[in-house]
C-alpha cells in the first residue's frame, strides 16, 4: 500500500493554520482502513525564505505528494475524495 504525504506550510500564532490541521487530522483519522498511509509534514513559511516568498499571502496552504492542493481554508470532502485518489 502506498503513503501519501500531506504537507501543511503556516506559520506559527495563525489562526487558519490551527483550523487546517484540525481537519487534516480529523479527515486522516476517518479514512477508511483500506486507504493510502497517510505521513503529515509541518513547515513554517518562517523558517524557509522560498517558501515564505512563495506562500505568504496564502497559508495555510496544504500540498498532498508536493503538489498544492489547497489554500486558506481546507475542505474536509475534498482532502478526503484527494487522499482516497491518491492510492490509484
């Protein structure tokens, strides 16, 4: 079976941030159990000048096998349908 990465790039104190990871982690732990290994990554934007110049206008932005995915706000449907898509 396949892992599928779903990186969460923020910023520390933001709020949509905090609301974005609470629905990766709750749409991951709803998965059926026959769906891809799912591996979350965290970066700050703080930390990484590409990434800051890249996204700062955008986080929380969420990329699933590093390629965007979404930003600001997180549908929990869609990361879902994303994920269980990923494994075919």
């Amino acid at each position: 079976m396949s892992t599928v990465t779903v990186t969460l790039i923020g910023k520390p104190g933001c709020h949509l941030c905090d609301d974005a990871r609470e629905v990766i982690r709750s749409v991951i732990a709803a998965l059926p159990d026959d769906a891809p290994g799912v591996e979350v990554e965290e970066r700050s934007i703080l930390d990484d000048a590409e990434l800051h110049e890249r996204y700062v206008e955008d986080i929380p932005v969420v990329l699933i096998d590093g390629r965007q995915h979404t930003y600001w706000r997180v549908d929990p449907t869609r990361l879902r349908t994303a994920l269980l898509e990923e494994e075919r």
